[in-house]
C-alpha cells in the first residue's frame, strides 16, 4: 500500500528519494494529537463553560467582570473563577487533553524527527539554489534569564533541540497548530492568514522599512512581504537557532530580510530610521517591565509618523470570564510565565507612557484572537508633550 507521499524506510535505505515528511507512524501520532486538540476543544470546552455558567457564583463573577472594563479587580475575580472552573469535570477534562497534547507534541513530535534525522539534517543544510539577497547576523549576545525558559514545554527552551524547526514545520505545524484550538488561537483558525490579517492593520498603504523585534524564525515576514513587496524588512531575536532557520526559509522562498541577533530593548538601530514596527506572539513572553522598555526602544527606531501594529492574545479586561480562566491557565501550565501578568497589563498604556498617540485595541477574529493593538509615533513630539 502506498501511504500519500511518504517513502517508507526500506524504500529510503535503497536510494529512494526523500519526500521530507514524517514515516507514517510518525504523521499518524501527530494527526491524532492535533485531532484530540480539535476536539477538546471544539467539543468539550463549549460544554466546560455551559457547566462554568450554569455556576450560580460563577455568573455572579461573570457578570462583575463584563461591568469592570479597565479589569482593575480582575485578578482576585480569575483567582476566584479558576477555582470554580476546576470543580467541574468538563473543564478538568478539557484542560487536561491540552495539557497532554502540549507535552506530546515533543515526546512523540521528536521522535518522530529522530526517526529521519538524516533526512532533515540534509533538509536544514542544503545550499540555497538562487539566494534572495538577505543577511544574517548572529553575534552571540547574552540572553537574559527570563528568556532560558522552557516556552510551551519545549525541552531545552527554544535552543534546546537542534531539529525544532523541522519539528514544527513538518510536524506540529501541519498536524497540530494548523487545526487551531491551543492557547489564544481559536479553535479551526487559519494561522497564516490571521498574520496577513495582522499586517494588514498598518494604517498606511505603503512603508519602506519595518521591523520585528522577537521574529524568531521569521514567520511574519512572508506575511509582510505578501502586503508590502517594497518595504525593506529587517527583524532581531536572541535566538540563533531560530534567525538560522528564518534566514534560510526567507532566503530559498526568494524572499529578502536582514536578520539580526540582538537582545530586542537595545536593537542597536539608528534613531527615527524605520517607518513601521509589528510585533507578533512577543509581549506575552516578556515580563511587563520589559515590554515597557520595548515600546521606548521602537519609539526611538520609529520615525516620527512611523506605526507600530502589534498582535498578542486579548488582555484579561476583554474577554468573558470563562475565557480569562481558559487563558489564565497557561501561565502555570504551559511554559508562559508572564501570559497572566501581561493579560492583567494594559500594552495600551504601556504605548501612551512611551510616547505614543493614537493608540487603539480591537479583536480581528473569534475568542477576541487575534488582539491587534496599534498606534502612532507623534509627528510633532514636542506639541503632544505639551497637549
Ligand atoms: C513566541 S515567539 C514569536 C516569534 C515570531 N514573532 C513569530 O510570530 O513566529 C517569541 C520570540 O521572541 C524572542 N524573544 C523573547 N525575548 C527576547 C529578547 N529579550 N530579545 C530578543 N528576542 C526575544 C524569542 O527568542 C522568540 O523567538
């Protein structure tokens, strides 16, 4: 029998030609992951809150928090609500299927790459045919502590494992994420398309440079360029790994971005010489001080009139309860220790103290995912100052 694309081992160890995608048992372990995933939670989470609501306390909260819009006693309220939350057996349940699904993803996602690490070495080493052009620089900077954690559970945090990024784009990309359903995300949601949604809140119809702080493996670049063909993109991150594979991606898909290891609150740029700024999945990752001290640094990069558009999940303050408790979790269970300090944080406020004016907050699809929070450096610093 032939299974899709997938050469089998004894086909591989007589010359076949390798397909890059997983053996079947290693697809087949991953598509029952993501189909769990879809299932906890498009089935049981619908019927983990109908249990929360039908809580009288639980309404009582609820309905305190809708009224409470700036979120100034939300922290006691989701306290109180995870603990009625976790009485239920739905919810439990639910909770626990994304809690398995998120440490299985690497206990069997790994393997599964181990299985055909020749394979993916030879993928992640292979010369560029037509190079578009970018660079890369990697300077080996040191990381600050909060960054050694182990994101998402991912063993080793985001150095630990030299084949992540064939383990997510061959493996938990196509199998997992791309059902949705898993943090912020909602369940069914098209990732891609919800970056060119993101991109495509720039106010402006076009920019010459923009910059990522916190790109990673430059997945928002295409997006970018997909908006933007003429804009020059050039993004930072501590991550060598992660600039390593995003430079090769960007660079076999013809696509031209200059990459740069840098810590992202000192990015080493001029002042005033970027016209736009996105940030996408970064602030719920750093502790909020940080996130503070980001906004001033792109304030300094941006010139004057330059935006910045920034995606990252909902703050606590909009969403319903239920969906707070849902959210709230991952900070103690999936490797995000600031998920819950940033949700209480207002990044709207955080723009205004760095500088910045017509600062907006808006939801782009269901679950209020993705949270777009955009504004404007001032043109005339001095008069804003004084208003
Ligand atoms: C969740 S990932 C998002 C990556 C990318 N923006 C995307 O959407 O795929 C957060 C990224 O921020 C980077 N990061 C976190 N703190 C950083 C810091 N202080 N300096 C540079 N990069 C940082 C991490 O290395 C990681 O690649």
């Amino acid at each position: 029998m032939t299974f899709l694309t997938t050469l089998d081992d004894k086909a591989l160890a007589n010359g076949g030609k390798p397909d890059f995608s997983l053996s079947q048992r290693g697809r087949s372990a991953m598509e029952i992951l993501g189909s769990l995933q879809k299932f906890s939670s498009g089935k049981l989470r619908p019927a983990a809150r109908a249990e929360f609501e039908a809580d009288e306390t639980a309404a009582k909260l609820s309905a305190q928090h809708a009224a409470d819009t700036e979120g100034k006693d939300g922290r006691e309220r989701i306290a109180a609500a995870r603990l009625i939350a976790r009485s239920k057996p739905m919810f439990r349940l639910e909770r626990f299927i994304q809690r398995y699904v998120a440490e299985e993803v690497f206990n069997t996602g790994i393997p599964a790459i181990e299985e055909r690490r020749p394979m993916f070495e030879a993928f992640v080493n292979a010369p560029i045919a037509k190079p578009a052009g970018g660079t890369l620089e990697l300077t080996g900077i040191e990381a600050p502590r909060y960054w050694e954690t182990e994101w998402h559970l991912e063993p080793g945090g985001w150095e630990g494992y030299d084949l992540y990024g064939p383990l997510f784009a061959f493996a938990v990309g196509p199998f997992v994420f791309s059902k949705g359903g898993y943090a912020a995300v909602g369940v069914g949601d098209d990732i891609a398309q919800q970056r060119i949604k993101t991109v495509r809140q720039f106010p402006k119809a076009h920019y010459e440079r923009i910059y990522e702080p916190g790109c990673g493996g430059a997945t928002t670049f295409r997006a970018l360029n997909t908006v933007f063909p003429d804009a020059e993109l050039v993004g930072s991150d501590l991550s060598a790994g992660l600039l390593k594979g995003g430079h090769r991606m960007a660079e076999s898909q013809g696509l031209k971005a200059h990459l740069k290891q840098r810590e992202i609150t000192r990015t080493g740029e001029p002042d005033a010489s970027f016209d736009g700024v996105i940030t996408y999945a970064l602030h719920h990752e750093l502790p909020p001080k940080e996130n503070a001290k980001l906004f001033e640094e792109m304030y300094r990069i941006l010139k004057p009139g330059g935006d910045i558009v920034i995606s990252d999940p909902p703050p606590f303050r909009v969403v319903d309860l239920f969906h707070a408790v849902v959210l709230d979790w991952e900070t103690e269970n999936r490797g995000e220790p600031f998920f819950s300090a940033v949700l209480h944080s207002s990044l709207e406020q955080q723009l205004k103290d760095a500088g910045f004016t017509n600062v907006e907050g808006y939801a782009l699809g269901q679950d209020w995912y993705p949270w777009i929070t955009r504004a404007t450096k001032p043109v005339d610093q001095q008069l804003e100052k004084a208003a």
